[in-house]
C-alpha cells in the first residue's frame, strides 16, 4: 500500500521544535520506513520531526523520525519498536 495523507496527523501546535505526528495505517514498518515512503508529505514534514507510526493490521507501533527532506524525498529512521506485551 502507499502513504495515505488521511493517515498523517500531528499531534498538538506546530512550532520551530520538532513536531510529533502519527501515522495510522495497515502498512508493516519495513514498507513505511523505505526511503521516499513519505514523499507526499514533504510540505509537512521537516528533519528531526518524530512519527509515531501504528500498523492497524498487526498490530504494532514504532516511533520513527525524520532523517532528510531534500529534493521532495523523505527519509525516515527504521524505527524503534513499543512493546505491546500484555502479560496479565
């Protein structure tokens, strides 16, 4: 599947410090961190901004940031992985 703008949500004001987004999509993490994935999105996001992308088909959340937005490619970190281990 591809980024879905719909998805994109920021979470609280903007501002000059990096901003903080989710992303809810059925996308696996490996789909969403390939370079250029957010690539529609280069007017919104900028370098260092942090998403918190959550895979709605799995599920699973990984908190991701932005690495490079030049030339209308973004790229993004692998991701580190929330647990969602639910023990009791």
């Amino acid at each position: 599947m591809a980024y879905a703008l719909s998805g994109l949500q920021q979470v609280g004001p903007g501002g000059k410090a990096p901003r903080i987004w989710v992303y809810s999509t059925t996308d696996a993490i490996a789909t969403v961190n390939s370079s250029g994935y957010f690539n529609d999105a280069t007017d919104l996001l900028q370098v260092r901004d942090i998403i918190w992308v959550c895979d709605t088909s799995t599920p699973t959340t990984n908190i991701v940031s932005v690495l490079s937005n030049a030339s209308s490619v973004v790229d993004i970190s692998d991701g580190t992985a929330i647990s969602e281990t639910d023990t009791d």
